[in-house]
C-alpha cells in the first residue's frame, strides 16, 4: 500500500505483509547487505518482483547513476515509460507514456520507427533533457533513447526478448548514460517498473 509523500518525494508506505514476508525469504536466500545501499534496494525490489535470484549477478548499475536518479525524482523529475505496463507499475508516481497516442502511430508510419520509438520520440519533445526514463518491454523504444541523447537523470533499461534486448542493453551501457540494465535477454515491465519503485520508495518503510 502507498500512500502520497510530499510533492517530487519519496512514497509512504504501509508494505502489506505478504510484502514482508517475501523481503525475509528474499534476504535468507541471498545477503546484500555489502552491496551499496541505493543498489541493493533496486536488485532486492527486482527480484522481489521476479522471484528471480540470478538478477543478483545480472543487474549492471553504478551507485552515482542510482543517487544521481534519486535526486531527480526527489527534485519531481518527469517518469517517460516505453509502454503502458511498464508505467502502470510505478506506484508511487504517475509516468508518462505515449506509445498508445494516435500521433506515435502516424509517426511510426510516416518515418519507419515501432511504436514504441515514436512514443519516446514524441515523449521527449514534452519533457526534454533530465527525466527519467523507464524501459521494459521495446528494445527500439531503448535505442531511441541513446539515439536522441535525450539528457536523461537516469535511464532504466531493462528490456525483455530474444530480438535485440541484450543488444540495447548493451548500447545503452556503452553510451556512457546514467544507467540501470541487465546483461540476460530477461527483462519486463514489473522489473523495470520495480527499479523505479525501489527509488522512490527509498528512505521509507519496505
């Protein structure tokens, strides 16, 4: 349960105990109590979300990239979503998403992009440089983040799929950007969702 924080905060939370319950299997499983504080909370959120243990050794990230995240979205940085799972998932802040707007597909149609790409495309002209931004699902819409040097707090990518995932991640690593992925083919909407989440919710109850 998330109840409103101060405007551009982090979230009050009132965790439910299933909730609880699945953080002491989750830390009986695995201690990541020497991991930086701010990584920690992001892969214990991911694989709370997943049930998956191997993103212990699988989430690629740098602590300044995390604090650096932590800061815009206390200052009320703008969430960009690549889809509309992706931003349903971020509870405690509503994301921006534009892949569903009917002008993404007539600019997906008019300049040969996916969707997805065209919802950032037409996301970015809304928010510009400073947002974070939240990839789950669409590779392309990852690779039209790198290519528009959108200027990003943070970029979230963790994109799922055997066609390109691992390459985006890859890319976005490469870019130099401000950065949370995955070197796997694995991803998804509640992951990428989840690392958002483990961010704003950071300094409150889990």
């Amino acid at each position: 349960m998330t109840e409103p924080g101060p405007p551009g905060g982090t979230a009050t939370r009132r965790p439910h105990p299933i909730e609880v319950r699945s953080y002491e299997i989750l830390r009986s499983r695995v201690d990541l109590s020497p991991m930086p504080p701010l990584w920690r909370a992001v892969a214990e959120r991911v694989i709370h979300a997943s049930a998956d243990l191997e993103y212990v050794v699988d989430l690629v990230t740098d602590e300044a990239h995390l604090e650096r995240g932590l800061a815009a979205l206390r200052a009320g940085a703008p969430v960009v979503a690549d889809v509309e799972m992706v931003a349903a998932g971020i509870t405690a802040r509503r994301a921006l998403c534009r892949v569903a707007d009917p002008a993404a597909a007539r600019m997906a149609r008019a300049a040969g992009l996916t969707r997805s790409a065209a919802g950032i495309r037409l996301a970015y002209s809304e928010v510009g440089p400073g947002a974070v931004w939240v990839v789950g699902c669409a590779p392309t819409a990852l690779e039209e983040i790198i290519r528009l040097g959108v200027r990003p707090a943070l970029v979230v990518g963790l994109p799922v799929g055997f066609v390109g995932a691992a390459e985006s991640k890859q890319a976005l690593r490469d870019s130099g950007l401000p950065q949370v992925s995955n070197v796997s083919e694995k991803g998804g909407s509640a992951v990428a969702a989840a690392a958002v989440n483990a961010l704003l919710y950071h300094g409150g109850s889990r």
